[in-house]
C-alpha cells in the first residue's frame, strides 16, 4: 500500500497546492472559475476526445461492466436516499444526498490518475463508468428535483434532461470521439498532436482547480456530510466490487478500474448541481472538503488491495 500511497501523493499534493494558493488569496476565487472553465470545457474535454477517438467502442463498452458498476452505485444511491428518507428529509435533498455517497470525482481526479496508476488499458473502462454517471445518474436526479418540485415528469422534463447532457462538454467529447472511431476514419496525425498538448493541460489543471475550489468549501452539517463522506470512500467500492467481482464478473482488471473509480472522493458537479437547484449546497460542500481529504489514504488503500488481485 506504501508503494500505491507514493504514486497517488503526487496528485493530492496538487490538490494541496491550489488549496494553498485560493486559501492565502494569492489565486482569488475569480481565476479558480476561470481556470476550472478552462479545464473543463477545454483541456479535460481535448484529452477525452482523443482517448475515445483512438478507442474501438467493444474497447470502451462492455456490458457486464456496466451492470456491475451501475448495480453499486444504484445499491450506494439507494441506501443513501433511504438513510435521507428516515430523517425526514424531503426527496430532493435525498437525491442530492444519494448524489454525494454514489458519484465520484471520476472527471477532474479519476481520468488522469487512475490512466496513470493503473495504465492505458484503464481509459476505456474509466470513459464508460464517466458516462455512466453523467448520463444516468445526473439524469436521475434532475428527474427526482423537477418531480418533487411538481413538475410533470412528460416530454418536457425529457427535454430538460436532454439539453443538459448537450450542454455538457465532457459527453459531447466523448459522443464525437465515439462517432469518430465507429467511422473508421484514422485521425489525423496533427490533430492528434493538438489533442494531446490541450488535453495535457488537464491533469495538472484540474488537480490544482479541485484544491483551490475546496479552499471555498464549508465544513457545516459535519454529521450528515461524514456520513456521506463513509458511503461514498467505503459502501460505494464496496457494493461495486460485489457488482464487478460476484453479480456481474468481469477480468480482474477492469474490475480493478471499476472499484478504484468507485472510491474516488465527492464529484465537484454535485455542488454545482446543489446550487443550480438550492437544495443543501453547504452539506454537499461539506461532503466534498471531507471526502477528499480521507481520500488521500483510502483511495490509495482501495488501488492497493484490488490491484494485487
């Protein structure tokens, strides 16, 4: 586990330094935006259309994979809006809750390193668990808030949902980069070279834009942002091994991906979903600044235990 802390310490130590950097003010909370703007609509969607455009859709796509992985997180996700549920909590905090304990910071954190810790091999699992999450779970929760908002869950919700996942850069990245691919068409030698000096932009950009976003993090509701925090390091690994590993097996390697990818800390999009919505902004940022910071041990305790398996 030493030897896998080692590897992973680099990363958080990024993370450490745009915490460091917004915490003293030296990077104002204007130029963390900007930069995670840049990062997100740019260098990290530059790096996730060139893997999924190199990548064969059987290298990305594998169906009891996908069953595995959504049979986790939808067990994390449930538990966590029953455990909502039984304090009383109405159906959209629920959600929100469930967001927190099921959905990894697979984007920004998971992309390049688990790319890096585990090998190349690992991109194409990684992209299908990233999509997963953008386009089922994400779906989900807009589909709970509108609903127990009195929306009418009809064509217009679809819609809603619709033009929320096209307006995400990262699944418009990777649907071209699929459409790409499936057109057999190789791609060109100079636009990869482009892809690939954005795209390399987003490892270290994206890892200082997650410390100098925690810096703005509150620590309030720690009791119910804990829990969170356990369901999403612990249950949520933990139920996806028994998706990957007993329910649906798969090789041990992608397995390996699936359950690492699972104890990645709180997704930052869930915050901005929280306040897109108003429902508990403050318990997800709390949620995310704790999950993080346990992570620095318990990821590498995951990657460590599944990859010697």
């Amino acid at each position: 586990m030493f030897d896998v802390f080692l590897k992973t310490l680099p990363f958080f130590a990024l993370i450490g330094v745009g915490y460091g950097a917004a915490k003293s003010r030296f990077f104002p909370p204007e130029a963390t935006a900007h930069l995670t703007k840049f990062v997100f609509y740019f260098a990290l969607s530059a790096m996730l259309l060139r893997f999924s455009a190199n990548l064969s859709f059987s290298d990305i796509f594998e169906p009891r994979l996908a069953a595995g992985y959504l049979w986790g997180t939808a067990v994390t996700y449930g538990i966590a809006m029953a455990v909502a549920f039984l304090r009383r909590t109405d159906a959209s905090t629920a959600a929100i809750e469930a967001q927190c304990a099921a959905i990894g910071n697979t984007g920004f954190l998971g992309v390049p390193m688990l790319a890096l810790l585990l090998g190349q091999e690992a991109i194409g699992p990684i992209i299908l668990i990233l999509s997963i999450d953008l386009v089922v779970f994400s779906s989900l929760l807009t589909i709970i808030v509108v609903g127990a908002r009195g929306g009418q869950v009809g064509l217009r919700l679809l819609r809603t949902v619709g033009l929320g996942l096209l307006a995400n850069p990262m699944i418009v990245a990777i649907a071209f980069g699929l459409g790409i691919s499936a057109s057999g068409l190789p791609v060109p030698e100079v636009a990869n070279a482009f892809l690939e000096t954005l795209g390399n932009a987003a490892t270290p950009g994206a890892l200082f834009a997650i410390g100098a976003s925690l810096a703005t993090k509150s620590a309030e509701r720690l009791e119910i942002a804990a829990w969170l925090s356990f369901a999403k390091l612990i249950l949520h690994p933990a139920f996806v091994a028994a998706g990957v590993y007993l329910f649906f097996p798969v090789d041990a390697y992608r397995a390996s991906v699936a359950v690492s990818a699972a104890a990645l800390p709180v997704a930052g999009n869930v915050f901005i979903l929280a306040q897109h919505y108003g429902v508990a902004p403050q318990r997800v940022s709390a949620s995310i600044l704790i999950s993080t910071t346990f992570s620095i041990l318990t990821v590498s305790a995951v990657i460590a235990t599944v990859a010697t398996n």
